[in-house]
C-alpha cells in the first residue's frame, strides 16, 4: 500500500465491534504519535481525555444524541484546548531546553512571536485552539488507521454536558469527539466536489 493510498483510503466509520478491548499501552502510543501534530509557534495547545469505561461511554452517549458510535468504540476520545497553553515564555523556555532554539536566540524568537500575534492576537484565542485542534486531530485520525482502528470524528455532541460529566476544568474549550475501535463495516466511500471548483493555480 502506498502512504497515498493509506491517506486516501481513511473513511469516517460509526459501526465499532462493542467486544474489542484497545490496551492502555496502545492509547498512550496513539496520542504520543500524534503530538507530532504541528501547532502555532509550537504551543502544543491541546488536552486529550480517553473515555473506556462502557457506563461512561453510554452516558457520553446520551449527550450525542444517541449516536452509537459512541457506546461501541473501544475508546472514546474527546480533544479540548487550554488558551492559557498559548504562553509565549513557557514555549521559549520548553524550546531551549530541548535545543529546538539556543539560548542567545531565545530574545530574538520571542521578539518575533509578539509581532507575529500583534498582527493575529486570533491566533491565541478560540480560533487558534480550532487551527491547532484540527492538525491534531487529522493526525490522530491517521495514527489510529495506523495502528488498525477506524474513527468517526464528531462536533454533533452536547459539549457543555460532556464537560460536565466528566469534571472537567472550565479551562478547556471541547472542540471534538472522536470514538475509536475495531471497523464492522467500512464507512461511506469519499465523493468529493471536482478540483476545478475549489482549486486555482497561478502561474504568472
């Protein structure tokens, strides 16, 4: 298989064997890999809560509308944001001390990222966590076909309820859902608009 055919051949599955257990290990290994996920200046502004206990998946359940998607996966994952992880000096201090900058680069970068944000102070509100929740997400949707699994990634849920539920901080800005298990039946093949309706080339 090539990796375009891997890519192309992800498709949103809702039919989860209920019987099939995905280990501890290969959760963590999922969302390891898909940290690898690019963020805005590498703020890494995610926080990913995983859902394998069935009584609480049937809960969850009920706040998406009875989809049972949710109550079947093997793990459900919900992936929020927290603005406050767009904090430029704990980034520049994470960024030394793992060699990405030096430390005699260190005032320059910052320097760089306040004129940056000067210029989208969007970026490190509600619509950076949507850019930078949405890389992370795609990726983990790739990472879990990686390891066998299938997806079916969800915005039709009762975010306030979810949160509630599960005791979450206000902190966190819920942005998806997304149940992942073993695949009963393939999803829905891919029918997708005709490039000359999205797509522009400039060449001069």
């Amino acid at each position: 298989m090539t990796y375009l055919t891997f890519l192309n051949d992800r498709r949103s599955v809702r039919d989860f064997d209920p019987n099939y257990s995905i280990s501890d290990q290969e959760i963590a290994e999922m969302i390891t890999h898909a940290a690898n996920a690019p963020s805005s200046n590498n703020f890494q502004p995610w926080k990913i809560v995983a859902v394998t206990n069935k009584a609480k998946q049937a809960q969850l359940m009920t706040f998406a509308y009875g989809q049972k998607q949710v109550q079947d996966a093997s793990v459900v994952f919900l992936i929020l944001g927290e603005k406050k992880r767009y904090d430029i000096d704990k980034i520049m201090t994470f960024n030394v001390e793992h060699a990405i900058i030096t430390a005699e680069e260190r005032p320059y970068k910052t320097k760089r990222v306040h004129e940056y944000l000067r210029l989208h102070p969007e970026d490190i509100g509600i619509q950076g966590l949507k850019f930078d929740l949405g890389l992370f997400s795609m990726n983990l949707m790739h990472v879990v076909r990686a390891f066998g699994y299938d997806s079916v990634p969800m915005r039709g849920v009762d975010f306030d309820k979810i949160n509630a539920y599960l005791s979450l901080s206000d902190d966190y800005d819920a942005m998806l859902l997304l149940p992942v298990g073993k695949a009963l039946k393939p999803g829905h093949p891919h029918v997708r608009y005709p490039l000359a309706s999205f797509f522009t080339h400039i060449k001069s």
